[in-house]
C-alpha cells in the first residue's frame, strides 16, 4: 500500500507551483488526474529543448520540463471553456477528495468551477489555489510569476553577491517559490484532509507564491522583525552567511588544468572552528579573543576571513577535503549536475528513478526523497501523455460508456 491510497485528486494546474504539489501527492499513492487543455496540455509540455527522444533519436513532444513535474499521474483533456466541459469536471469533483487549480482569481468562478459551486456538490471537497499573490489584497489580480516573487519578497535582496565586491541582485538557479509553495499546498492538503476525514468538512486552501516567499525568508526575516525592524535590513553576503563566520565559498589551490577550484567550509559551532584551525596548521587562532566565539568571528570577518582564505589557497581541494572531514569539519565540493549524479552517494541514495514512457523509451528522472518504511512512494506511472488516460477515467471514475465518451469528443469537450 502506499500513504495516500484512495485519495482522488482533480488537478487542473499547470507549470510548477500546482504540478509540484500534486507529483508529491501522486508520489505518496494519490490517483491524481492531471486535466489539460485539448491540443496543447500543460504549457510546459513545450518549454524545450531538450525533449524526450524517441527509438530513432527523434524529439517528441515531451519537454524534460514537464517530465520532471508529472510523474505518476494521468491525464485527459477537457475544454473547460465549453458547458460540455464545466459539466464533465463538475462531475468528477463530486467523485473527488481534492481539486487543485492555479488560475487567475476569479477564472474559476466564471466557469462555475469555484470552491463555493464545487463545495455545494461535495460538501467534503478540499479546494485548493494557487495564485501569485493570493485571493485578496491588492495585488491580487496580478499574474505572479516566480522571478518577479523572488524580487518582490525580498530573496533577490539577499541573494548574490556584496555590493562592495561588484555584485547584485541574483535569482536563485531554480524556481524556488514555486517549488516551495508546491511543498506548503501538499501540507496543507494534507491537513485539510485530516480534518475533512475527522469532520466530513472540506475547505478552501488559499496558496500564494509571496506569500510563501516571505515566509521563505526564515532566520532572515526574524533577524529584521526581532527588535521591531528597526535595525537596517539584511543585505546580500555572497556566498557567507550573516550570523555565522566561516561559513562560506572559499578557493583553494587550481586544478591540475589551472582551472580554479573552490570548496566550501560551514562551521557551526566554536569547536568546529578550533578543529579547522588545527587542519589549518594554525591552532592559536582559535584562542585569539578575536575569533574564539561565533560572535567575535561575525564581528571580525573582515580580519578572519582573508587569514583563512591565504592559507586554504595553498592547497587543492582534495588535499582540504580529506583533512577536514577526518577532522569532522563541515565542508563540501561545488558539484556541477554531471558530478552530483555520479557522486557514489546520490547513487546509493537511489536519487535517479528509470521509467518506461508511453513513446516506448526508458526515462531517467530524478526521484522522490521521500522514503517511508512501510508506505514506499510510488514508482509505476512515466508522466503521461496528453490525454492518455481520457477514456480510461471517465469509466473509471464516472461509469461512462464508450458511447458517452465519443459524445463528449464530438462536441469537442474532450
């Protein structure tokens, strides 16, 4: 059996934010039915190159994009434009645990698809939005999209490099507030299952991406409310963190190329700092009244962090690496994606999942980190095609007949 064994859910996002949410959701055993558009599907079926190849090494019409956001879910097409069909997905919300959308505020509503309609016809149904900015405020009729979120609330401010050494505003190399509200809607779904389970009640979730993102600024946002925002607000380190010291990128001695190389180092705590001082060659500096607590380190980092920083250059990164992880230091490599999915560990880890898709190839996506020891996520369904599973859900899910199905496709519904 898998978690979420019997739950059904009507997925009608698309892109990132909703997609992410319902992979999560299908990945712990949900029969999640993703609803897309007659003709196109999901906007992310085209974001390519690259695409999926097929038996002849041809590109087909499966963008990695969407393939690393669709696992184990089925999909149909629907005109969600047209009565035929509103009144098809009306149907299957009645059938129903959770109905996930991520349109514009208000779309739902005109297509009589809003939570208020589908709660009518199922009193337990879990609703739940996804928007840029939420359902009220005053920026709630604005497209959201996940660049403009991450400068809006505030992670560009704190991302990048200092301004004193040529930096600037820099986003995130991966669409972080879409991701991160996909992992918050699947908690609150879960959530609102339970309590739809225990009262026979469902409810309306309202998602929002900056919403998410402010809430993203963690220890961030604390260090400017705690003392009533009064003090300056966090500015961009670079690659160091504002409260601890060291704990950043720092070079080490090139490449046998002359390439330059770099490890990282994050020291935690005071002991820590005195093993890497020792590996340092340099065992004072722990007891210097400058450096001997994390605070005298983040006051004195001007001063420290060039002293460490001369020594780490004289040797390479491997040299570092040994002797700091025998000394029980913090540290790493920077692995480019071709060094992360051959390091032994991701390996081991079982990080990379092979699936045979629909256009007969085998498919390497990267896996779930979900692992659970009595309820394993699942592993059975490639990301789909588009509408592969029309007929297949609606007998399913609704009892239709083929009659009754080639009805819905004539009148262009499905």
């Amino acid at each position: 059996m898998n978690a979420l064994d019997g739950i059904r859910v009507l997925d009608l996002s698309r892109v990132l934010a909703g997609p992410w949410s319902t992979q999560i959701l299908a990945d712990l055993g949900a029969d999640v039915v993703k609803v897309e558009r007659r003709g196109t599907g999901d906007d992310t079926r085209g974001w390519g190159p690259p695409f999926l190849h097929d038996a002849q090494g041809q590109d087909t019409a499966e963008a990695a994009y969407y393939l690393g956001t669709n696992r184990n879910k089925r999909s149909i097409t629907c005109d969600i434009a047209s009565p035929q069909g509103q009144s098809l997905v009306r149907t299957l919300a009645e059938k129903s645990d959770v109905f996930i959308e991520n349109y514009k505020v208000g779309d739902m509503a005109r297509y009589g698809l809003d939570y208020a309609s589908l709660q009518a016809l199922n009193p337990r149904l879990v609703y739940c939005s996804i928007t840029g900015f939420g359902q009220t405020g005053p920026y709630s009729d604005r497209a959201g999209y996940d660049f403009a979120v991450q400068a809006m609330g505030g992670l560009m401010s704190v991302t990048g490099e200092r301004d004193d050494a040529g930096g600037g505003p820099q986003k995130v190399g991966v669409a972080v507030a879409d991701l991160f509200t996909g992992m918050y809607a699947s908690v609150a779904i879960l959530g609102a299952l339970r309590h739809a389970e225990r009262t026979g009640s469902g409810q309306h979730i309202d998602m929002a991406l900056l919403d998410t993102q402010v809430a993203m600024l963690a220890n961030l946002g604390a260090n400017f409310l705690v003392n009533g925002g009064g003090q300056p607000p966090p500015q961009r380190m670079g690659n160091a963190h504002v409260n601890i010291v060291p704990y950043q990128v720092f070079e080490v001695a090139p490449k046998h190329s002359g390439e330059r190389d770099f490890v990282i180092v994050a020291v935690g705590n005071d002991g820590q700092f005195a093993k890497l001082c020792e590996v340092l060659g340099h065992p004072a500096w722990a007891h210097d009244a400058r450096f001997a607590r994390n605070q005298d380190r983040v006051r004195h980092r001007v001063v420290l962090v060039p002293m460490l920083g001369k020594v780490l250059l004289t040797r390479g990164k491997y040299h570092w690496l040994e002797a700091l992880e025998a000394a029980k230091v913090p540290c790493g490599p920077i692995n480019n994606l071709a060094e992360v999915f051959a390091d032994p560990h991701v390996q081991a880890r079982n990080m990379v999942d092979q699936w045979r898709h629909a256009v007969g190839v085998d498919l390497s996506l990267v896996a779930s980190p979900m692992k659970l020891s009595q309820t394993p996520v699942r592993k059975d369904l490639a990301p789909p095609l588009l509408g592969q599973h029309t007929d297949e859900v609606l007998k399913e899910w609704l009892g239709f007949d083929s009659l009754q199905i080639e009805a819905l496709r004539q009148a262009q519904a499905i």
